[in-house]
C-alpha cells in the first residue's frame, strides 16, 4: 500500500515537472510571456473581434434602452444601397477602409478567418445577451443578422 502511495507522489511530481518546464518553454528570463509570431497575428484579429463587438453590443444596448426589442446589424461589411451585388463585395469595402483608418494586412475574403472572426463575434454576443435570438440572413451584398430580445 505504501508503495502505492509513494508511487504516485513521484508519479504527480514528474508530470508537476514536466508541466512546469513545458510552460517555462513560453516564459523568458525576465517572467515575460514570449510571442511568437502566431500570438503576434492572433492580436490582430482580436482587436478586430473587439472593436466589431464592442460597437454591436453598444448598439443593442442604446436600442434597448430606446425601447426597442431588435436590431439589424451586419458585422463587417458596408451594405451597397443599390442592391447590385455582382461587381460590389461589402467585405472588401469594409476591409479596404478598416486597413486605411488602422493600417494592417489585408484579409482575403475567402478566408477561414473571416468566418472565424464572424464566428466569434456573434458567439460574444451571444453570451452577452443569453436570452436573445440571433438570425442571418443576407441583405445589400452583405450576411445582415436581427437579434431580438
């Protein structure tokens, strides 16, 4: 029995060891995380996340407090008002003056992180307002959603 016990305390130790030293691996000398480039991109898409929730969610909120009980909100795109979908992409328009207002890199459209950043977004705004419904649709060359709480 004994050695059982004495067993799994060195057990525990080495994978305490092992786990420790994995994390040292992302630590420098001076207790600063250390970023690779992967980590560097990934906070740019964030902030991306950030700023598009931040403005959607405030959005809700001044709605709400106007009395109204839904929204319709796009997420990063310009709509095109004249409806002419087949030489106007809203997603590049909106790239195009998100890279000219903060300067960055170019997401294509097609992308996985576009949907990705999509994903996130009305994910958050989802766990912010836990009672409310999120649909898609499509409308003026861009994917509009109505939240309704």
């Amino acid at each position: 029995m004994i050695y059982c016990l004495c067993a799994s305390l060195i057990f525990m130790v080495l994978i305490m060891i092992g786990t420790l030293s994995e994390i040292g691996k992302y630590i420098n000398e001076d207790g600063n995380p250390i970023l690779t480039t992967q980590h560097l991109r990934s906070m740019y898409i964030e902030t991306i996340i950030d700023e598009r929730y931040n403005k959607i969610r405030n959005y809700v909120i001044e709605s709400a407090e106007k009395g109204k009980t839904n929204i319709d909100f796009t997420i990063m795109c310009i709509r095109n008002q004249y409806n002419n979908c087949d030489n106007y992409d809203g997603y590049q328009e909106w790239w195009g003056r998100y890279i000219l207002r903060n300067g960055g890199e170019l997401i294509p459209k097609n992308d996985i992180r576009l949907e990705q950043i999509k994903m996130r977004i009305i994910e958050k705004i989802q766990n912010s307002f836990t009672d409310s419904n999120i649909t898609k649709g499509y409308k003026n060359c861009c994917d509009a959603y109505n939240i309704t709480w």
